[in-house]
C-alpha cells in the first residue's frame, strides 16, 4: 500500500485519514461518491501533521507480508492440494484422473479460494495500521 490521504480529524493521538480517490479531492469538502470511509494511522516519524493536511501512507513490512502471504500463499496452496486430491476424488466416483480432471483439480479450488480470500478481506479487514510517511 502506497496513498495518499487526507487527515480528518486528530484526537488524544488517533489519527483519522480518509483515502484520496484522485488529486481534485485534497482541496474539496463536499459529499460525493468518492468520499470513503475513514481509518485510523500511525505516525510513527512524528511529522507535524494537522487537520486538512495531504499524506502519503504506507504499510508496514510485516503488515505487507501477511497481506502477500493470505493474497498469495492461500490459493495456490489450495490449488497444489486441488491436483493431489483429483485422484483421490476421481477414484470415488469411479473414474481416473486424466489431464481434464487433474486441470479441474487446480482451477477450481484455486479460483474458490480466491474468491474467499476476496470476500473476507473485504468484509473484515486486515489486522495492522499503515503509516504516514510523508506530508505532501
């Protein structure tokens, strides 16, 4: 993660940033579809920052290997299990396992676990805060 964002608000430390969709949005304040959510940030530079100001944020190193090893790691894991178990599964339903099934195998426990990695991520999300690097 490399944003950009605007502070909008700063209370006993906490540190509240909405991400910036496109550069028109750093001098505007009206309501529009492109407002989103807040999130809190860390500070960890201690640069002067103050309400209304325009920051570069980053994850973290740790926070962006686990984000890389559940994005990642997960469904090809899942996928390698896939072509092991497509014999296993063939040989209960009374088939053999060609090239088809062993494709079939990869395909789909990899795209079902992306599509879950997809979904919990966006509906819980990643543990970790990212930090302000820079004040543009």
């Amino acid at each position: 993660m490399n944003d950009r964002g605007i502070v909008v608000s700063m209370q006993d430390g906490n540190i509240m940033v909405m991400a910036m969709k496109s550069s028109s949005c750093a001098g505007c304040m009206s309501e529009c579809s492109r407002k989103s959510d807040t999130f809190a940030v860390a500070n960890r530079l201690n640069l002067d920052v103050k309400v209304g100001s325009v920051v570069r944020l980053k994850a973290t190193k740790k926070l962006q290997l686990l984000q890389g090893a559940v994005s990642l790691l997960v469904p090809i894991l899942c996928a390698v299990a896939g072509y092991f178990l497509s014999g296993p599964v063939c040989a209960l339903l009374g088939k053999t396992a060609g090239d088809g099934e062993q494709a079939l195998g990869v395909l789909i426990p990899f795209l079902l676990s992306s599509a879950l990695v997809f979904f919990l991520t966006r509906k819980f999300p990643m543990p970790g805060t990212p930090e302000i690097v820079e004040v543009l």
